[in-house]
C-alpha cells in the first residue's frame, strides 16, 4: 500500500570572478594559461570555530589546485574507505568518524554512499546503500546517536531498508530516504524506528510517481519547497512537491545511468552518468542539455555519484572510482582543484577510497540552504 506524503582531468586554472550557476555551459573563449604553482610551503590554519574543528600544515590537493574556488570546507562520505571526513579547502583533515585508530564499540561503520549536515549543523546523516541503513553522527562526541535499519539486513517493515539511496533530515528532525530497493521514498520520524508516510507501492518499481516509483536513486530539496526525484531505471528525473503534485518529469537524453539529481540555480539541474567513461551534465525541465563535460583517455571520469553546484558557478564533483573529489570549470572544462589521487585508493591524507556523497560546509551545506523552504512532515 502506499501513503500521501502530506505536510509532511584538464590544467588547473587561476582564480576568477564568482560567476552566476546559471551560466553552466562552457564560454567560447578560454583563459590564458595559469602560471605555475605550488601550495604553500607554509603551515597555515583554518577553524570551524563552532565545533572546534581546526587543520594546520601543508596542502594535500593535486598539485596546482586552487583553493580560492572552494567557499569553504567540505564533507566527504569515502565509501570503500568505511568513513565521513571534513577537509578543507587545502584538502587538511578537520574531522573524521570513525577516528583513526579508535573503534567503535558495538556498532558497525561501512561503506557510507551519501552523507549531508543536518540542519542544526552539529550532526551528520549517513547512507549506507549496500547495508541498508541509515544513521545520525553527532560531530563533537564523535558518536553514532540513531541508527535505522540493520546492517546487512534488508527488510520493508519496521526498522529495515532495502538499500536506501540517499537520507535527507527535515528541520523537524524527520528523516526522508530513496528506499531504492523497495521502490518508495519513506519518512521516519526524529527518533522513531517505524515509518509514518511513504511516497510508492513498496515492490512495485514502475515510473509513474507518486503513486509508483523505479529504483529511486536520488532526493534532493529544491529551494521552492519541492523535491528532484531521480529514478536509476528509465533515467528519470520528476519535480514533485510532498503531497505528491508532479510539476514536471522527464528522461535525460545521451545518459547510461543517471545518479543523484541537483539543483543547480534556476530551471538548472545538475547530474551525473555513473558509467565508465563517465560524464556530468546540467539540463532545464524539458530535458534540454545546456552542458556536458565527458572527458576522454586518461582524463575520462569513472563512474561519478554526484555534482554540487558551487557559488562561483563552478561544479564539484565526486569521481568515485577514480579515487577523487574535482572541481570542474564549465567555461573551461578543466579540473581546477582535486583532492584524492587519481586512480590510486588510500587512507592517508590526500588519499580517498572509492568516494561517492559530499556536501559544502554550513552555511553553504544543502540542508542548511534548503532549511527555511523545506516543508514540514507530521510523524
């Protein structure tokens, strides 16, 4: 049965002027090449001062990034390398669960796919697709505080998950998932271990929302107050609001598997093709693509899992199995900052593992941005 959901690799480039995110495909000129750089050799510091986060040392970005085009720090879910982490605009660690060396006791942490702010920005909400669950990190105590769903357990009823693709928190608290594997979008309430709404027949995967969705692989808060639905089978992407109103759907041309659907700025929406080669690509809602980055040879992108809209109107993007974070110039197409070296996993700093969800550091973060337009879910 199924509920309403009511209420509910190019040469880094020098720094430029912000630019607006509407202006995504490339310019018909290009910059001169930059001159050569080199991080600083220089110990410098950055501070979140209310976590008490800080990074000192040298940079561990791919040599010639730079950081003037990140707004800040950013948060990365390392899928393979079992852990979320906070670095900043120099790719310094600021924060890490679990710690290194420190092992939780009775609980398990693998394989996180998405990770976002919570909305107080004190925690962060984890995806686990491939064990089915979800949990609530309290980034001070360094603690899992909520889990929902059991590890290696996938499961439609209470406290269970079929490889949930995704997990946004409401300012209520709530929670709102892509249950992927069962077909539906589900709302779990602040503390609760059963579901009170869901959006789809769990079981029926057909594209035909609401009522029935196929393999929803993406959820993300528009700044109207809807939602992008992104569907992995069929390449769909729908604007709904949570009653369930459909204000436009549509196929994306030229994509073998979309993945995770952005806002980018008005009537623009970023994606990615998780495929190899791979690609990124922003589209209005007809369908029309405006940009396409799809680099080839050694450049060519492997299996990306998300693009972020930057302020400057550049676009970060997470290359998941080339074992990097880039940040991509649309005017230009060149990769202009990187952290992670590409096609090499690791665990060191500057190193990632298989890296699949990120977000901006608050205020820039997506569910802080989003909080005052979200709509309210009644559990």
């Amino acid at each position: 049965s199924f509920w309403w959901l009511v209420a509910a690799e190019g040469d880094p480039a020098t720094p430029k002027p912000a630019a607006s995110a509407r202006s995504a495909a490339p310019a018909a000129t290009t910059r001169a090449p930059p001159p050569a750089t080199k991080p600083p050799p220089a110990a410098t510091t950055a501070v979140i001062a209310s976590l008490g986060l800080t990074a000192s040392g040298p940079s561990h970005l791919s040599s010639g990034s730079d950081p003037s085009v990140m707004p800040g720090p950013i948060l990365i879910a390392d899928g393979d390398g079992d852990r979320v982490l906070i670095i900043d605009a120099r790719g310094r660690t600021m924060w890490q669960f679990p710690r290194p060396g420190v092992k939780q006791t009775g609980q398990t942490f693998k394989a996180p796919e998405a990770a976002w702010f919570t909305p107080n920005r004190k925690q962060v909400v984890v995806a686990s697709e491939d064990y089915h669950v979800i949990r609530v990190i309290d980034i001070a105590t360094h603690k899992i505080v909520y889990t929902y769903g059991a590890s290696g357990i996938a499961g439609s009823g209470p406290n269970r998950l079929d490889h949930p693709d995704g997990v946004l928190m409401l300012p209520s608290g709530a929670l709102l998932a892509p249950d992927a594997g069962n077909c539906r979008i589900v709302v779990i309430p602040a503390g609760g271990h059963a579901l009170t709404r869901q959006l789809g027949k769990t079981g029926t995967c057909v594209h035909h929302p609401p009522q029935t969705f196929s393999d929803p692989s993406g959820l993300f808060p528009m700044t109207n107050g809807h939602y992008l639905v992104t569907e992995g089978k069929g390449g769909w992407v729908t604007e709904m609001s949570l009653t369930g109103t459909v204000s436009w759907s549509i196929r994306v041309p030229g994509i073998g598997a979309i993945y995770a659907t952005t806002e980018a700025g008005p009537d623009l929406y970023a994606t990615v093709d998780h495929v190899f080669p791979g690609q990124v690509l922003t589209f209005d809602h007809t369908g029309t693509v405006l940009w396409r980055y799809k680099p080839t040879g050694s450049k060519a992108l492997n299996k990306p899992s998300l693009a972020l809209a930057l302020p400057n109107g550049d676009y970060l993007v997470s290359d998941k199995v080339n074992n990097r974070i880039i940040v991509v110039d649309p005017r230009t197409n060149t990769v202009v900052w990187q952290y992670g070296h590409t096609k090499v996993a690791g665990s060191s700093p500057g190193y990632l593992n298989n890296p699949t969800g990120m977000d901006l550091y608050p205020p820039a973060s997506m569910l802080v941005t989003h909080a005052a337009t979200m709509a309210a879910v009644t559990p």
